[in-house]
C-alpha cells in the first residue's frame, strides 16, 4: 500500500527552509529502560481531548489532511518519488538500498540516508546542475515508508508496511491482536536513528516511526 509523505520541492533561488510543512508532535515522557545514540523523535503522545459536541445546525470547517512530520529522516527501505520537472529520463520511483542512497541517472548514486525529503532534493539539483541541467527543478516525495516490526506476545509477529500516523496500537492489531499471554498495557518501543537506538515502555497510544521495533511482553499472573 503507497501512502503520500511530504513533499519536496528544488526550484532557482528558493528557500528550502521554506518547504517545510506540518506540526511536530509533541513529544511524551516515556520511562527509558535501555539508550543509545540517536532520538526516539517518534515515541510522542497521541491522545488528543474529544472535542465538544457542535450545536444543532452548525456547520463544522472540514479538517486539514493530517501530513506526516516533514523533518523526517530517510534511511534504507524507504521508496521515493523524485521528479526533475521537464526531464522525463531522470523522473522516477527510486527506493533507497542498504547503504543508504538512490541510484540516479547522469548522477549516479546519491546518499539519502540521514537526510529529509528537502535536503535530498536539494542534492540533488546541485549535482544536476554540475554539468547536466543549467537550471534543475527537484521534487522529492515519499511513496512508501519502510517497515516496522513487532515482536513478542502478538498473534502473528513480523514485518509490516508502515502508515504514516501509526500508533503501537494499530501495530498489534495489524499483528492479529495480543496473545492471550501478552501484557496489555504498555510494551516496548526500539526507535533508531542516524546510526543509534534508544528502546522504551510506552502506553498503546504512543505514534511509531517507520522501522521502529514493538515488542510486547508477557504478563506473569
């Protein structure tokens, strides 16, 4: 399943400071049970209050796509949609390997890993506009984000797709639901990124990233 991730854009002159778009979660206080180099910029809290009920006859504003955090760090796994506008040769679905790059046309490899959508579409046009494109305008968009896993007491444990908006509760229910042994309150959460990890317990409402780690524990009584 392709899921739209945020988009982009390389034009002359512009401002890639201003291409980015949406709202950080706000992070929530899980209790660190193990650490590494790197974030857990994922393990957010995503309870939100209900909202009050709307008066008879009022007419609600209809909701903001909901998008995905645009200073998301891509790494292998990721598939992406790069488009070099009026160069059709070059405008293609491209996903990044396990050393961490795209593999381009005129430019050969290009180091994706670690980067978000704008910076590698600003690499992008520099390397087109060494001696290919005098003036290369770059979209980069993310197709399809790599996996998760989740491990433990879940009916079926594996690896699945990643939609963006995820939370660990959805991750077990793509997982076939708990085991009848699998403790059911919190689990942990391995998140890794720019070459560290940091694993913690969270509650079921807490968002994943893409290529996070669930596991879920069982109960002793």
């Amino acid at each position: 399943m392709q899921t739209a991730g945020p988009v982009a854009m390389v034009q002359p002159r512009a401002d890639l400071d201003s291409m980015a778009y949406g709202q950080p979660y706000s992070a929530p206080q899980p209790v660190v049970v193990a650490d590494g180099g790197g974030a857990i910029g994922a393990l957010r809290n995503s309870f939100a209050s209900s909202p009050a009920p709307m008066p008879v006859g009022y007419a609600a504003p209809m909701a903001a796509p909901v998008r995905y955090d645009a200073s998301y760090h891509l790494d292998a796994g990721d598939k992406l949609r790069v488009v070099v506008y009026g160069q059709e040769g070059l405008t293609n679905s491209y996903a990044i390997d396990a050393g961490g790059s795209i593999t381009m046309p005129l430019i050969g490899a290009v180091p994706a890993r670690g980067r978000t959508t704008a910076g590698l579409a600003g690499e992008i046009a520099a390397r087109l506009r060494n001696g290919y494109i005098r003036e290369p305008s770059v979209a980069v968009e993310i197709e399809a984000y790599r996996p998760f896993f989740i491990l433990g007491e879940v009916t079926a444990p594996g690896q699945y797709p990643y939609v963006p908006n995820m939370t660990v509760e959805s991750a077990v229910a793509i997982a076939g639901g708990f085991s009848p042994r699998a403790k059911r309150d919190v689990v942990t959460v391995t998140h890794t990124e720019n070459g560290g990890s940091m694993r913690a317990v969270v509650p079921l409402g807490t968002p994943l990233n893409p290529g996070d780690t669930v596991f879920v524990g069982e109960r002793w009584f």
